[in-house]
C-alpha cells in the first residue's frame, strides 16, 4: 500500500481559483470540478483572499510605524526584564543562595 502524494498548488493557482470564487459566476462546486479541487478548498482560498484583500490598499508607512511601535514596546519590556533578574541576583547574593 503506497500512499497517494499531497498535491501541491502554487500561489497563482490558488489566487485564480480563490479570485473566481469570490466573483461569484459560478458556484464553488462548479469551480471545484473544473479545476478538479475540493469544494472546501476553493472556499478557504476563496476566505484567505477575501481577509486578506484590504491588506493591499494600506500604505507601507502604516506597516512600518506600527513596527516600530512594536519594537519600541519589546524594549521596554526588555529593560524591565533586565531590572528585574539584576534585583533578583542581588537578592540572591545576600541572601547566600
């Protein structure tokens, strides 16, 4: 017994399918047998498509200030990390352990 290999489908295809899917011609049980996918499969591309369409209308600098806030905030939490294993050393000093 052999087991049947995973097909794979590239980004192209998946947006072709998804991207027909969300126009709505046809149904996704049509669109599934032309392309020989199953039907839920179509519906995911179809979903992934559809979250993540906004995605490409934002502009690069929201992308990037919201990176650097981010960044920022990783800092901080750094800093405060370092303040604390620095206070539990110290603490540990004196205590003998």
């Amino acid at each position: 017994m052999s087991k049947a290999k995973r097909k794979r489908y590239t980004g192209a295809f998946k947006a072709k399918v998804g991207l027909e899917a969300l126009m709505g011609i046809k149904t996704v049980g049509q669109i599934a047998r032309e392309y020989q996918v199953h039907p839920v499969q179509v519906t995911q591309w179809k979903g992934v498509i559809r979250d993540h369409l906004p995605e490409l209308f934002e502009s690069p600098q929201a992308a990037s200030q919201d990176s650097e806030q981010l960044i920022a905030q990783l800092h901080e939490k750094i800093g405060q990390l370092s303040v604390e294993v620095d206070w539990l050393k110290n603490k540990c000093k004196q205590l003998g352990l």
